[in-house]
C-alpha cells in the first residue's frame, strides 16, 4: 500500500513538473518577445516556426502536447487513489 501511494505521489509531482516546464517552454516572458522554447528548438538545430517568423508556432504546439499529457498523467493519477482507508 505504501509503495502504491509513493508511485502516486512521483506520477503527480512529476506532472505537476511538466506542467511548469510546458507552460515555461511556451511562454513569452519580455516585451522582446523572448520565448524559452523558441532558444530550445533553435539550438537542437529546429526552426520555432514553419514559415520563418510567420505560420505556426511549433513551440506552442509542443507546449500544448506536454501541457495535456501532464494533465493526462496527474488526473490518472488522482483516479487511482486508494479510498479503502477512509471507509470503517
């Protein structure tokens, strides 16, 4: 049971992780228009948007994606919790 209830609780806190990191990953943080996201994907060699600096943002797409599998992975997560303790 105890074991059961560590791997919970690494499932939520890594989701809740990659919440952050999605949301910091796809959002522009200055005037500038300086996007995390956007220095990740131009230094692994990948251009940010499809068509230069117009068309879509790939960024926000990948943002988009880790945003929904954290919030896959933490409301899993809550599902399986173990309410036999709470009942007498």
């Amino acid at each position: 049971m105890l074991r059961y209830n560590l791997s919970v609780k690494r499932v939520r806190i890594f989701s809740v992780v990659l919440m952050l990191f999605a949301f910091m990953f796809g959002f522009t943080w200055n005037k500038q228009g300086f996007c995390f996201g956007d220095n990740i994907l131009t230094g692994l060699g990948l251009s940010s948007w499809s068509n230069g600096t117009h068309g879509t943002h790939y960024t926000a797409i990948f943002a988009l994606v880790l945003f929904l599998i954290a919030f896959l992975l933490f409301i899993s997560s809550t599902s399986k919790v173990d309410h036999s303790q709470t009942e007498n």
